[in-house]
C-alpha cells in the first residue's frame, strides 16, 4: 500500500471516532501506538542478546494484546487502553534503568483521545498489519510514514507541527559533517529529522565499538511533548537502544547555567521561529541578546553550548539576514568570535506548510571570520514552488555541492548568485545581509490542476469534520440535559 493511502486508511478510521478532534490528535494517536509497536521489536532483540527483564508489563506488550486481529474490543478496550496509560506514566525508574524512564517520559504527556473500542481495534489492526518494523526494509520508513501524516493532515502544519524536509537535513549534516564520536546535538530536535540525518551519515556501523559510541553521540531536547515522542520513536527505529532525548524547554535555563560540561562538538538545528515565549525566558540571556523571536534565543544558545572548535549548521528565517538591532549584535558576534563564513539563501522550502524564505549558516566557535561566501539557491528550471507533492529532493542542492569546495563568483543574468563579502563590507551594511545575493523575484506558487483539487477537497474534509465535531458535541450536551 503506498504510504499516502495506508495513511488516509488511518485516518478514515479515527474520523469515525467522536473522541477526535482535529489532525494534531490524528497524528498523537497513531504515534503512541507506533511507539509501542516500535518499542516491542526492541524489547524482543534485547530478549535476544542479554539477560533482559520486560520494562513494560507482559500484559502491556504489543505482541500480547494486539498480536491477536481477534482480541479485546468495545468498551473492554478502552479501559484495558486506560489501565496501559495509567500503569506506564507511572513506572518506576528509581532502580535507574534508562529504558523505563524514558517508556515513562513519552506516557506522561501523551493521551488516548479515541472513546469507540471498536474504531481503536481497527485502527491497531490496520497498524499491525500494514506497518512492520521487524522487516529491516521497513524498519527506517519512520521518517516517511511522519511526513506522508503531515502532508495529508495538513492543519497539523497549522498547529505548528513543521517538520524540516529531509533534503534540508541532509545537506547540512553533509557540510557540517560531523564524525561518529563527536557529540551532536539538536537543541529543537522536533522529530529528530537532524538526528536521522547524522546517524545516516555515520555510515554502516561495523564494530560493537562504534556502535556503542553511536549511542552516546546523537542528543535532542524538545519542547513538546507530541515531537517528544516521535523523535523518541524515530530514533529507537534508527537503532539507538535508550534515546539520550531531554523533554525540555530548551530555553528555559539561563545561559550561566551552562558549563564545559554541557558543551558539545557539532550542532544541527532548524530552531522554531516567528514564535513567543514568556517574557521570564528572555531574563535567562544577556541583556543585549533579549529578544521575543524565538529563533535568535535558540541561536544564542547554540553559540554558548559550542565546544571550542565545535561547528553549527542552522536554519534560519530571513527575518534574521535583514534584521537589525538585537539581530544585528548577533551577527557581529558570529563574525569576530564564530568564523561565520557559509549562508545559502534558500527559497521557500516549506510549503505548505509555511511560506517564508529561510537560509542555512555555517560557523565554527573561536574562529575569526574573514568574510562570509553566500549562496542563493533558486528553484530548479521549470520549478516555481515547492509543494507537498513535489517537495525538494536531495538533487536541488547538487548545484551548491558542485560549488561548495571551490567556492567562486557566479552571475546570473547580470544579477550575483554566489559572492563573497569581507567582514568590513558586511560591517559597512550594519550587517543587513539581505544585499548580499538578494532573492531577485516574488516568487509566485502555481498548482497543476491536480493539486489544486486536492488542497479543494483537503479543506472541504477538514470543513466536513468540524461541522461533525460540533454536531456531535451539541447532541452530547443535548443527551446529558
């Protein structure tokens, strides 16, 4: 089944069910179900290879309550499915065991939204039938099987549930480059597509050696609980045993906070941006790097969680190129102290789901910049937008590889494509990078017909299933009356 349709297979199952409400709930159920499916083909290679204690009941384990297509049903479910919930946030992991704890962390934020046992039966047959993570072909399909949800769920995306295309991912581990041993972080690791990207990188592991350094070198925080638990997931499904991931509010500790201890050799990260925290998190940084752009916090703190030497691959907004004031001092700063030298202007790779241009930068910690190389990436030839079915692949960044290692001029058409620019230049524009290989065009997104009937009917079902929502909700408080 392609993984479109085996996705709207879910989700026509969950839309019979009054307990959902909305794409958000869609994905947070499937996942947890995913998580447990993933977590007990885990459970049974540890059986295998060591002297293993079950960290989930017996009872609980997906092989001995799903297995069986013919199992508990109805309302048997439903309390089965509450007792699950209840016995898992509250494991204990005082003995220590990482592996408990962290089964704990991912229940203790989540929740079972569906009210018929008969649709949740059916929905986790349908899981179990037509995702097998046992099979190692589709054992890394995780990253696919997340993003097919997104783009068919598409006010997910409205939620604020981006994910970052793999493309992206990708091309910044690739020039970031980071070398197994080295520890990688992503500090806004959402479902840990950086993450993915790095182990992919690393290539085949081929001692017990590596591999064991492999699970001590890949480290996320996340904020919300939902991408918690699917970077958790998509990272025991990519082979690493207890996912060092932190549920955090990355932002939430003062910069002082932080020590040797905490600093880390590579970072990777496509912070969230055009977002607001409380106004206590911007006293947790300098007084000239407070801000409420999200964003510029998340890169003062990747500039303070660097090793000495240690490098950055980020996405940022353009919002940052061209901004001034607390924008500005930071940009000064990545020039004297964090050798800034690569941005590749990228048009709008996140569509549909958001429309603003980005920009990848790279730097090293303790590095004086001499200058920094720019890169506008523009779309392919015959390519006006990316679009959730022709998202950006992995060969649109072929033309920045085949300049990256031999960084030279190139003009276009009479207009700069690719320029250096010396710190005194940059400096000179009261580092308005905006000048330097500026987007030329208003990009304009033009739909094959196909499309446009798709997004058509897309809205109407998303119409359709809040009108039945609020249906439902008014015969509910008409019944209680």
């Amino acid at each position: 089944m392609a993984m479109s349709a085996m996705i709207k297979s879910f989700e026509d199952i969950m839309r019979r069910d009054a307990g959902l409400n909305g794409d958000a709930q869609y994905i947070e159920q499937i996942t947890w179900l995913l998580f447990l499916k993933a977590f007990d083909v885990k459970e049974m290679e540890w059986e295998l290879k060591e002297n293993y204690s079950a960290v989930i009941p017996e009872k609980f384990q997906w092989r001995n309550w799903v297995e069986d297509g013919e199992g508990i049903t109805g309302e048997e479910l439903i309390k089965f499915v509450d007792k699950l919930f209840s016995d898992l946030k509250d494991l204990d992991f005082s003995d220590g065991d990482k592996r408990k704890k962290l089964v704990h962390d991912v229940f203790s934020d989540i929740n079972n939204y569906m009210k018929s046992g008969i649709c949740l039966r059916e929905l986790i047959n349908r899981i179990n039938e037509k995702v097998d993570f046992i099979d190692a072909k589709q054992k890394h399909t995780f990253n696919d099987l997340y993003e097919g949800m997104l783009k068919d769920l598409q006010s997910a995306g409205r939620a604020g549930e981006y994910y970052t295309p793999r493309a992206v991912t990708n091309f910044v581990v690739e020039k970031v480059d980071p070398k197994l041993g080295e520890i990688v972080l992503d500090p806004a690791c959402g479902t840990g597509g950086f993450l993915t990207s790095t182990i992919a990188h690393f290539g085949n592991i081929q001692t017990t050696d590596d591999w064991n350094t492999l699970q001590t070198s890949i480290r996320g925080w996340e904020k919300k609980p939902l991408p918690y638990l699917l970077a958790t997931t998509n990272l025991i499904l990519h082979d690493i045993e207890v996912p060092q991931l932190e549920h955090k509010n990355s932002l939430g500790s003062s910069l002082n906070n932080y020590g040797e201890k905490d600093r880390v050799d590579v970072i990777v990260a496509n912070p969230p941006f055009g977002g607001a925290e409380d106004d206590t998190i911007k006293d947790n940084f300098p007084a000239e790097f407070r801000t409420s752009e999200t964003a510029d916090l998340f890169l003062v703190l990747i500039m303070k969680l660097l090793k000495t030497g240690g490098r950055c691959g980020i996405v940022l907004p353009d919002g940052f190129i061209f901004g001034d004031g607390t924008k500005a001092a930071i940009k000064k700063r990545l020039l004297e102290e964090y050798g800034l030298h690569t941005i590749i202007r990228l048009p709008a790779v996140f569509k549909p789901y958001a429309s603003v241009n980005t920009n990848l930068l790279f730097f090293q910690k303790g590095v004086k910049s001499s200058g920094v190389w720019f890169y506008r990436l523009d779309y392919p030839e015959g390519v006006k937008s990316f679009t959730k079915t022709k998202p950006m692949q992995d060969k649109h960044f072929d033309p920045v590889r085949e300049w990256w290692d031999d960084k030279k001029f190139i003009e276009v058409d009479g207009k700069d494509k690719a320029k250096f620019f010396t710190v005194e230049e940059l400096t000179a524009m009261n580092y308005d990078f905006d000048k330097c290989c500026p987007f030329s065009h208003k990009e304009e997104e033009i739909f094959e017909p196909n499309e446009l009937m798709e997004n058509y009917l897309t809205e109407r079902r998303e119409i359709e299933s809040e009108i039945e929502n609020v249906l439902a909700e008014i015969k509910s408080k008409l019944n209680g009356a």
